[in-house]
C-alpha cells in the first residue's frame, strides 16, 4: 500500500528544509524589498524632473537628479543580482539536502522493491522532482514574490 504526500505535508517539509537556511532566504528577501523600493522612486525622480528641472530650467537640478537616477539603478541592477544569487544558492542547498534524504532512503528498501521499480524511472523521477524545487527558488518565487511586492509598493505610492 503506498502512502501520498499530499501538498500540504511537501510544503511543510519544504519550508522546514528551506528554514534551516534562513538566512540566505531573509536576505534574499531583504534585497528584493530593497529592489522593489529603490523600482518605486524611480518614477518619483523623473516626475520630479519633468514637473520641477524642466520648467524653470535648472540645468544643475536635471544633473543631480539624472546623476541621482543613474545610481538608483545601478544599486538596483546590484542588489538584484545579489538577492538572485543568494536565491539560487538557497535553492541548490536545498536540493542537495532533498536529494541526499531521497537517497538515503532509497538505500534502506529492501532489494525486491527494486525488482518492481525500474532504475530508469526512479533516477528520472528524482532528478525531475529536484530540478522544479530548483525552478521553484531560481524562477518562479523571484518572479513572484518581487512582483507582488512591487504591486504593494506602487498601491501604497499611488
């Protein structure tokens, strides 16, 4: 009789896995709510520039602001490849931690287990199954989770 995992218990242990490296996750967190924030007032700085430089034609004010924007999106450009490093470091841990468990138990079934299961199979499932927790923390939570703030953050600056 063969027992299912339902979501809800993967995700359970999904996050206990990825809550043994928490601090790679709070400051990859950490750099994309700095990226969201620094995304947020590049518009400010424009605005700013249109509707105050331009008009009273302040050459120096356009230059400190179009100076001030340039920065802005280098730090940005910056932390953004940090938080995607740290996340895709997050993700080749955990992994690497999942694989070892599965392995591991696979060396604990007893041998007629395997006259049933072809090897083939069981290495492509592993291997399947660890590369979408791998896309899970490289793509898809990045995406994700810097959208929704992003969304948050131009809700609350209009």
């Amino acid at each position: 009789m063969k027992q299912k995992m339902t979501i809800k218990q993967g995700l359970k242990k999904l996050i206990q896995m990825v809550m043994t490296e928490k601090w790679l996750f709070i400051w990859s967190f950490v750099f994309m709510a700095i990226t969201t924030v620094l995304k947020l007032i590049d518009p400010l700085i424009i605005a700013r520039i249109i509707d105050f430089s331009v008009p009273n034609n302040d050459l120096r004010d356009m230059f400190n602001y179009g100076t001030l924007f340039i920065v802005v999106i280098l730090l940005c450009g910056l932390l953004n490849y940090l938080q995607i490093i740290w996340m895709a470091k997050l993700g080749v841990r955990i992994v690497t931690k999942l694989k070892f468990k599965v392995f591991n138990h696979l060396l604990y079934l007893p041998i007629k287990w395997f006259d049933k299961t072809p090897t083939g199979e069981l290495l492509s499932r592993v291997e399947s199954d660890c590369q979408r927790v791998t896309e899970l923390f490289s793509n898809f939570s990045v995406s994700v989770l810097g959208n929704l703030l992003f969304f948050i953050g131009m809700f609350s600056v209009l």
